[in-house]
C-alpha cells in the first residue's frame, strides 16, 4: 500500500533505550519481526477522521479508516513485518520499513509465520487494483536496468 | 503460540463506539483482519519485565521480552490476524482471537497478505518445539473424535 520501490531498498536502524537492554535477547534467532511504530505525525485531528480515499486517492471508494492501512488513524500504530538484517546490542537493522525517520517504535515482535501468515485472505478491489498498479510500476523499473 | 485448541474455536465481537460510526465501512470486503488490542492485565510493574521464559514454561530458553509473544511488555499490544465472519454497523464478529474479554481493542486494519505474509520467515528452536508440541495435542485430539 506504499510506494513499491521505496520500501524494497531502505535499510532502517530500530534504537532500543538503554532501559531496555537485554529485551532484544534472541530475537537474531528469528528471519523476520514485526515493527510496531506510532506515526508522530498524526495531529490530533488528523486522529477522529472517520472515512477517507485510500492513499488519498480520489478515484478510489472511500473507505472507513479501519478499512484502510492509513497511518492517520484513532491509535495511529503503523504494523511492518520486515526481514531482520542484524541485531548488536541495542541496535536492530531492518529491510523495507516504511517508517518515517524518527517515528517511535513501540513494539517488536518475533515473526512466527503459523500465526500471522494467512495466504488465502481475500482482499477488496481497490488493493488489488493497487497491487497490480505496483507490479506494472516495477516491471516498467527492470526495463530501465 | 497460545492454546492451539481455544484459538480455534472463540469466537469474539468486537464493538466500536459510536464516535466511530462508519469506520469499519469497507472492512467486509477483506476476509481477514489484524486486530491490535491492549493487554490490560498487564501491570505497571510487568512492563518494566526485561527477559522471560516464552509461556513461562522454564523448559525452554529465556529470552528477551522483544523475541516473546508475551501479552507483558514495555507498551502490552497484542497483534492478531483473525478470519473476519461478519460485520454489523459497528460490530465485527471475528473467529480465533485469543484477546481476554473485555480487552480494549486499539485499531483494526485490513489484512494484506502481499504485506503482512512471509511465509519462508524463519523461527527459534523453542518456536519451533512450541509448534511440533502443538501439532502432536491436535493429532492426539482428532483420534478422540
């Protein structure tokens, strides 16, 4: 639901308080985790919008924002599940987390693909209409190279 | 990573206020949703928990609260991907969430498989004898039927 070529290639740093050391332990055992961030810049009114335009994309139904993946939202908390690259110490390195710099991470959680993989979910029109969009955008990208 | 057996026959509603009427508009067209609710059992204290044993169980490796699915956590969100069975106004009616009743559910959020599903996600070992140990109660419950 996000820009397809961005998300593939950046690289983010997760910084854990030094409060928190040692809560990390183990998670390098894992390929992937889940990324819970608060998107910072949600105002408050931005925060008891009801319906709105997927993407903000007018020839899209409008939709109830529970419906939608926007991070303006009542509990504006963004969802990732990202390969994890590396952990040192209080330092993990994640792939493809399309958190903007500085948002606060308020959770990790060890990926575990019998709980939160579900392949046969069926999704709405406008998200399949976007993710074929996506795979035009990114076979037109493998043609420049 | 909880009781294989509860998990899968609860069946829970989840209801929205009325200040949000029409938010979940749309969320019919998705057969899955991710729930995030709050552990609000969770004391002050238990969030301050740097490392445990996963399910408690002092068997298996103690890790960080980061590489856990504990509900006790520094910010106790829980994260569920549940089949969606039916909306109502502003009712969800959801199969398979293990939320305790009464927990504040924060956001719902349409469930993506091209964003949420990672199915070649690698695990811990102490996942993984979670899992074989799962597997062997559900065998071990279908002879009984």
């Amino acid at each position: 639901m996000k820009d397809a070529k961005k998300e593939r290639i950046t690289i983010s740093e997760i910084l854990i308080s030094d409060d928190f050391t040692g809560i990390l332990d183990g998670i390098e055992d894992f390929s992937h985790i889940l990324v819970l961030y608060w998107s910072h810049f949600a105002s408050k009114g931005d925060r008891s919008i009801i319906k709105g335009h997927p993407m903000g994309r007018k020839d899209l139904p409008e939709v109830g924002i529970f419906a939608t993946c926007s991070p303006v939202r009542p509990n504006p908390i963004c969802v990732s599940a990202v390969p994890l690259l590396e952990r040192k110490g209080n330092v993990v390195k994640v792939k493809g987390l399309d958190a903007i710099d500085g948002s606060p991470v308020i959770d990790i959680k060890p990926y575990v693909p019998s709980y939160y993989a579900v392949n046969e979910a069926k999704v709405s029109n406008w998200v399949r209409q976007i993710e074929r969009e996506f795979a035009e955008a990114l076979k037109g990208k493998e043609w420049h190279h």
